[in-house]
C-alpha cells in the first residue's frame, strides 16, 4: 500500500511539474530555399509540407502543428511522412496555399514560413526541444521525396541558426521571444529634513509625487497639498510651524504608491 501511494505522490508531482513549464510567447521565422530534385521531378505534381514537432521524452517526437502546405490541390496526401506525423491535421494553418496548379519556386527564391509558438487550439505550448520538419515531394510521394528535419528551443533566448542539408538549401530557423514589457513602477523616492524640525521641512522629491499629507498622532489630517508633475526633481518645503509640537506622519504619494516618515516638530 505505501508503494502504491508513493508511486502516486511521484505521479502527482510529475504532472504538477510539467503543467508549471514555462509557455513564452514569440514568433519562429523559418525560411528555405529550393530541394535538389532527382531525375524523376514534376513539377505539376510538388507539394511542400511544413510543420513543428516537441521532443516529449529525449526520443518521442510529437506532432505540434502544421505551419504550411503549398502546391497542387492541399493539404495533400502525397507528402506521407507529414501524413503519418500530423493525420492529416490543417487545424490553424493560415499560411496553407491551395492551387490548381504547381507553384513557381525560382532558384535562390526562399520560402518563408512563421509559427506563433501555438498549438492547433490556440494555446502557447510549453518551452523546451521542437524541430521544425519539411517533406518536398515532387512526384506525388513516391520516388521524389525529400524530408529534413531542424531542432530549435523555445524558450526565454533568442537564438538564429543556419542548419545545413543535403536536400534543403538556404536554410534560417530564428526563435525570438515575446518577453512582456513589465514597468516597474516604485512608490515615491524622498528625502526629508531636518528632522527633529523647527517648522520648516523640507522635502526632496526625487521621483513623480502627486500628493503630500501630514496626519497628527490622533489621526487627523493637518496638512494636504496635491502636487503638480513639474515638481518631480525639485525640492518642496513644507509649514508645519502653526501646529503644536509632537509627531507626525509625513506620507508622499504617487499613482504606484506612498512613502512615508514620521517626523518630530519641536519648535
């Protein structure tokens, strides 16, 4: 019984794990050139077949989604390793193409072919291992094949690389993260002085202030003074000469938070 329960505390904390994976949001830019075709090319009959792939355990390859078809009458059968990975799925292919027709690749030209880091429902996978597969076919999937495979990591980090082939020519796999631009907004930065005070205090503003009050010890509000932007910088003096010596609570706010400071008036 305890092993039982232990294999599924170990079950549990997998899963917990994996479902805590970072997702980063980005964009992956593939781009390829032209595949070396054999004698038997048709080029009525050329179908090119994109699509991503996640490393799962170190040697399982799963199908993610199908990024691009293009040629004659897709998403097409002829290219059979796309079909064997993928079961034929389209799902969210935007940039699948259809014609009647094949379509024109001149020599040099580059195909270039993007994914947004999302699966066929629409949601940001998990980082880790992913490869980007291609299958060419230039006579119907059956003597004009080519398949060539790209690994990438989606991730935090930027990264470009330029792989080489021998069926595949100019070829670029860049992944570049959507890293959220975060303010990062901080409560007033002051300095106040002097301190035991006289009357006079002083207040340095070194950052955007919009509001400074004085509240005696009983609570109440003596002093309250909205402030304008043009001030952040500058130094701003303060009179508490009028009220009776003690302490007081000196608090400097903007829209990200309050400082404040508890200053003794002694006169």
């Amino acid at each position: 019984m305890k092993k039982i329960y232990k294999l599924v505390v170990i079950a549990l904390i997998v899963c917990f794990s994996t479902s805590l994976r970072a997702q980063t949001a980005g964009t992956l830019t593939f781009k390829i050139g032209d595949a070396t075709h054999s004698s038997t090319y048709d080029s009525t009959k050329r179908i090119l077949s994109v699509w991503v792939e996640y490393n799962t355990t170190g040697t399982t390859w799963t199908f993610v989604k199908t990024l691009f078809q293009k040629g004659r009458n897709v998403p097409s059968s002829h290219t059979p390793t796309w079909v064997t990975a993928s079961s034929s799925n389209v799902t969210g292919t935007t940039t699948a193409t259809s014609s009647t027709s094949s379509f024109a690749w001149a020599a040099g030209a580059l195909q270039t072919i993007t994914w947004n880091g999302q699966n066929v429902s629409n949601v940001v996978v998990a980082d880790g291992n992913y490869r980007v597969a291609v299958e060419e076919t230039w006579n119907h999937g059956t003597t004009g094949t080519a398949v060539a495979y790209f690994p990438f990591t989606k991730g935090t980090t930027a990264s470009t690389t330029n792989p080489t082939s021998t069926s595949f020519t100019n070829l670029t796999v860049t992944w570049a993260p959507t890293m959220a631009t975060e303010e990062f907004k901080q409560a007033p930065q002051v300095v106040m002085y002097p301190n035991p005070s006289k009357g006079l205090l002083t207040i340095d503003l070194k950052s955007d202030v919009k509001n400074i009050q004085v509240v005696n010890i009983l609570g109440d509000v003596v002093y309250n003074e909205a402030i304008d932007s043009t001030f952040s910088g500058t130094t701003k003096v303060i009179n508490l000469s009028n009220f009776t010596n003690g302490v007081y609570i000196v608090s400097v706010s903007n829209d990200s938070g309050t400082t404040t400071e508890k200053i003794v008036l002694d006169k």
